[in-house]
C-alpha cells in the first residue's frame, strides 16, 4: 500500500516537472489553436443544421397534430418531404458531430504530445483527415437536404 502511493508521487512529481516549463505550455496551446478554430467552425455549421432539424420536426408534429379531415393528398406528400428532410439534418448532424469528437481528441492528444517521448505525429494526421472526410460528408449530406427544402415537397417525388 505505501508503495503504491510512492510510486504515485514519483508520478504525479515526474507529471509537474515536464508540464511546469512555460514554453512547452505555450507550445502545446499554440499547436492545438488550428484544430479548436475548427471545432468552433464545427459547432456554428452544428448550430444551423439544428436549427433546421428543429422547425423539420416542429412543422411534421403541426401536419400530424391536424384533424383527419383536414388533411389531404398534400398533407401526405408534405409529410413524406419533411421526413426525408429529417433524416438527411440527422444524418449531416451525426457526422458533424463523429468530427468534432475526433477534433476534441486531436486537440487532447495534441497537448499531450508536448509531454511525452512517444511519437503520435501519424495518428494525430490520420485523426485529422477523417475529422475533415467526417466534415465534408456532413456538408454534403446537408447541401442535400438545403436542395430538398428548395425544391418543395412538390418536387420530393423526383
């Protein structure tokens, strides 16, 4: 038991000796500042698509909410347009988010690796790459449901 708690003050001591150096916060700050401006980015284009996604869902609970007889053959088809619209804002939403999860991981491993000797270099790239493929899919997803919004639910058929 006392061992186990020397050995944890040899590591908690080793900790505060290599993050104690000004520079090497500064540096680790410094190169984690690209990926946060991203995440930042990620979090606006987020904001538009639930924006989106919630009038979506708030018109089909008003469709839905209306009596039977009110409803008719443009009731069904206005139905079947803003479901396909909800799935493909849920869908963009769902990738945005699997991106910005990996972004906040760069940006921790990034800290990271200013204190440690393994070399992460080729993660931190790959992590990168699949956080703008996961960008970019998501961007695609949504141009889809903005060129389904702009066609009507007329045009939904097509």
């Amino acid at each position: 038991m006392m061992l186990d708690l020397l050995a944890a003050a040899d590591i908690a001591t080793e900790l505060l000796e290599r993050t104690s150096s000004t520079p090497a916060v500064q540096q680790a700050l410094q190169s984690s500042l690209a990926p946060a401006f991203l995440l930042v980015g990620i979090g606006s284009v987020m904001n538009v698509m639930m924006a989106r996604l919630t009038w979506v869902a708030g018109r089909i609970e008003r469709l839905e909410a209306q009596d039977e007889e009110d409803r008719g053959p443009r009731h069904s088809a206005e139905v079947d347009w803003l479901c396909k619209r909800r799935a493909l804002a849920r869908k963009a939403i769902m990738l945005s988010s699997a991106g910005a999860v990996i972004i906040s991981v760069v940006i921790a491993l990034l800290f990271v690796s200013t204190y440690i000797s393994v070399r992460i270099g080729t993660v931190i790239a790959v992590m990168w790459v699949l956080t703008i493929a996961f960008l970019i899919s998501a961007l695609f997803v949504f141009l889809r449901e903005t060129q389904l919004a702009a066609g009507g639910p007329n045009r939904a058929k097509k």
